[in-house]
C-alpha cells in the first residue's frame, strides 16, 4: 500500500496506479468522506440544473441508474465526453 505525506494545505498527491484504478485525472472532483475512522474519495460530477431538470436529463439520468442497476456500464475518456453525453 502507498505511502503518502501530507504537504502544505493538506494536499496529498495520489499515487498513479490509485488514480488509475478509480478512473480520475487531472481537474477532476473528488467528494471526500470519512468512514470507520478512514478517509474515502468517491469520484464525482457536477451537472447542469438544466440537464438535471430537463425531460431529455431525467431519461438519461433513468437510463444510467437502470444501466447500473444490470453492471453495464459506458466508459468515457474523460469527463468531458461523460458531459457532453449526459447533454446530448
């Protein structure tokens, strides 16, 4: 298991194959929780109240939980295909 120190402001930089492994990079967001006495990082993102709210948002929204609900799922390159998905 990686080791990681603590620099000035709290940050922390992920190891590679951690970042690798949940599928973030760069600009990304990262909810932070804590757990049992552990921290978690959960990916997240952000979206539009128009997208959110929208009929064509809400079908998307539907059809991802339904995909998710089977373990299919959609993989993306980045976050901006994932958004520029959930807009079109």
């Amino acid at each position: 298991m990686p080791v990681v120190k603590i620099l000035r402001h709290g940050q922390i930089t992920l190891p590679k194959e951690i970042r690798k492994i949940m599928g973030v990079e760069e600009g990304d967001l990262l909810e932070v929780g804590l757990e049992n006495a552990r921290v978690f990082l959960q990916p997240k993102i952000l979206v539009d109240k128009e997208t959110m709210f929208s009929e064509a948002g809400k079908i998307k929204i539907k059809e991802a939980l339904e995909a998710l609900q089977k373990k299919e799922k959609k993989e993306f390159d980045n976050i901006d295909d994932l958004i520029k998905e959930l807009n079109s």
